[in-house]
C-alpha cells in the first residue's frame, strides 16, 4: 500500500479521532475538519493548514476510497466528511484509535497509547492491537527505538510518511513541513518522557481535559453550522414574501 502525505495522514485520523470521541458532531464540515487537523491539543507536530490544503486532501483520499463526502440533508446545508478505513481495510475501532492516536500524535509507548486511546475504545490490551496492525501484509505500525530516558520502546505508524516528531529515531528525525502544512515549533511535553510513579494516571487527567476541550470546540463549531442553517432560510423566507 502506498503511504499517505503527511497532510492525508493528519486529516484521515481526526476524522478517525472525532468519530470515536465526539460522534454526535460526526461527520465533519471542511470548517471543523481544519480545526481538528490543526488544533493545538494531542497533536505533534502542531500544524496551520490552509483550508485548501485540506481540502485537497480530501480529495486525494476520497480517490484512495479512504474517505467520503456527505452530502447536505436533515437541514444541514454543508458537504460533510467521513473516513471508511473500516471499510477499505478492515478495521475496527481498537484498531483505528490506536492508528489514529499514533498518526496524530507519532511514536509513543505502549503506556502512553494506553493512556491516549482509552476515551475512544475499549481496549482490552494495547500489545495485541499493535501485534495485529504490524503483522498486516502491509504494516501499519513498526517498533522505533526508545526515546531518552525512556525504558520502553515506542511504536510508530507506516500509514502515513513521518512529519516531524522528535529526534528518538532515524526516522522521525529533523526538518519541517514542507508544503504539506507550517509545522508550529513543538513545546516542551513533560508527560511525553514521564516515567514517574502513577504518570499513566496523571497522562489520563490531560487526557479528559483534551477531550473536554475538543468537545467544547465542536459544539461551537455545530452552532456555527446551525447558524449559517439558519440565516440562510430566513434569506429564503424573505425572498417568499416577496423581500
């Protein structure tokens, strides 16, 4: 399987990542799909894409038959998007949030996917979802060296070519973004290299406020969308009644 952009790899799994946390504003507006790709939370690298860009990619990857436009219906007046990795292949949401988490986020530990996907599936073990990702004819995911200070190997995704993550492997090493999106230099992450006592629990507390975060921004971005809805049948109702 040919790998994805960078830009493809991002899009594809915030839709994966707002399919199992926010389904009730899922699928997404172009709008709400930048803003997924590009928000400052659970993403490294940080990245400003253009609405352009974006949209390219999705092209690009309704062409792949990995995801598909939703056309406007029940009052909603926008093209909606939606990833179909299910169906083109296979897999199941232990499996997605565990890609997704890895696509958006880079390498990381088993500890740290645990901590980071638990708000998207239910994941009976973290290792068996890896082992079957990485004996796929094609692999999605490969074992990376460990970064320093760390005792734990990471776990890295072959789904999309690498933006730019730290230097704890050859490949993930350096550069920039390139025309695939202005990459935000990275802040500083504690709980990335935490290995103290009872780091999985406090990984978790971020998790929830991550989550609670994206959650507020959605509904903005559903009341946005209701909004437009609602100035454009008042233009249609003006245009009855004759202005």
């Amino acid at each position: 399987m040919e790998r994805l952009t960078p830009t493809e790899g991002r899009v594809v799994a915030s839709l994966v990542e707002k399919q199992l946390t926010i389904p009730q504003h899922y699928p997404l507006t172009l709008n709400a799909l930048v803003a997924a790709c590009n928000q400052s939370t659970s993403r490294d690298p940080v990245t400003a894409y253009a609405e352009s860009e974006v949209l390219d990619a999705t092209e690009s990857l309704r062409v792949k038959r990995m995801v598909r436009a939703v056309l406007p219906s029940h009052g909603r007046s926008v093209v909606r998007y939606r990833h179909v990795l299910d169906e083109t292949l296979g897999l199941d949401a232990p499996q997605l949030a565990v890609l997704a988490v890895l696509e958006l986020r880079g390498p990381q530990t088993v500890a740290e996917l645990r901590a980071r996907t638990e708000r998207m599936a239910a994941i009976d073990s973290v290792d068996h979802e890896l082992d079957l990702l990485a004996g796929r004819e094609d692999p999605l995911v490969v074992v990376v060296g460990r970064r320093p200070g760390q005792k734990e190997v990471r776990w890295a995704s072959l789904f999309a070519e690498p933006g730019v993550h730290d230097a704890g492997g050859p490949a993930w090493s350096g550069g920039t973004g390139g025309a695939h999106g202005t990459t935000v230099p990275e802040r500083p992450s504690r709980s990335a290299g935490w290995a103290a006592p009872g780091g999985e629990a406090v990984l978790a507390d971020v998790a929830d406020l991550r989550h609670d975060v994206d959650v507020v921004r959605a509904e903005l971005g559903s009341l946005r969308e209701a909004l437009e809805t609602l100035r454009s049948e008042l233009g249609d109702l003006r245009d009855s009644l004759g202005g």
